[in-house]
C-alpha cells in the first residue's frame, strides 16, 4: 500500500479502502495571533476506520468509523461518517441523511484539501473565528 501512497499521493483513493485503519494525535494553539507555531499535544488521540462503502447518486462514498480518545484512554466521542475523495483529490465529507444535500463531485465539507495551496474555509463562531488552509514546507509541532 505505501508504494501506491507514494505514487498517486496520500488523498487517493487508495488511502479509503474498506479495512483501511490509521490513528492520529490533536494538536491545538492557544494564542495563533502572536504566536503560530507555537502547537501543543491535546491529550486527544483519534482512531479512524474505513468500515463500508456505497454508491449515492452514482458517487461512491466510504463509511468511517472514527473514535476520539481523551488522555487516559476514554472514548470521548464516536461517530460513522461518509466521505469521499473528489476529483480534484479533496477529501470531502457529507450527511448522506440530510436531504437537502444535493450530491455532486464537489458537495459536502472539505476536510482537507489535498495538495491545493490555495484553497480556504473561513468559519465564524461565538467564541472567534477560524481560518482554515495549506501551508507548504512548514512543520507545526
């Protein structure tokens, strides 16, 4: 599987394969406005596996099952969600259940944007802002 990795990039669809399992630790940063490199260790460690797969509309759409561990090793959070990676190696996700999607190559929530530079996803919220995007050739730990 690594070769495969390597060859067509992490977000293909090699990467959403039924059986496919990989883990990953939350970083946060209290203070990105004075300080953005400053990333701290959460105490939260997440576990995804892709459990399923189906066709919606005609677009195939993987089913992973993704739980969120706090520090100790309780699960603090479960869920089973549908995504898919786009032709333009997005990695997208979506409510199958809500039917006010329309499903397209490009509908749903960007998770992450593959290798597109210059891509962006604002979000407000009550507490502040965020900014979402890619940065190339910087490590944040």
């Amino acid at each position: 599987m690594m070769k495969n990795l390597e060859e067509n990039g992490f977000f293909s669809e090699d990467v959403l394969k039924v059986g496919n399992k990989w883990v990953y630790k939350r970083y946060d940063n209290d203070n990105y406005a004075e300080n953005p490199q400053d990333f701290h260790f959460s105490g939260q460690i997440d576990s995804v596996e892709v459990i399923g797969s189906d066709e919606v509309d005609g677009i195939k759409f993987f089913t992973l099952r993704k739980c969120s561990f706090n520090s100790v090793g309780v699960i603090i959070g479960e869920s089973a969600d549908y995504e898919k990676i786009n032709n333009s190696t997005r990695w997208i996700g979506v409510n199958p259940y809500n039917d006010s999607i329309l499903f397209t190559e490009e509908s749903g929530t960007v998770r992450h944007p593959g290798e597109d530079f210059n891509y962006s996803r604002h979000q407000e919220y009550d507490t502040g802002e965020l900014t979402l995007r890619l940065y190339s050739n910087e490590v944040i730990m």
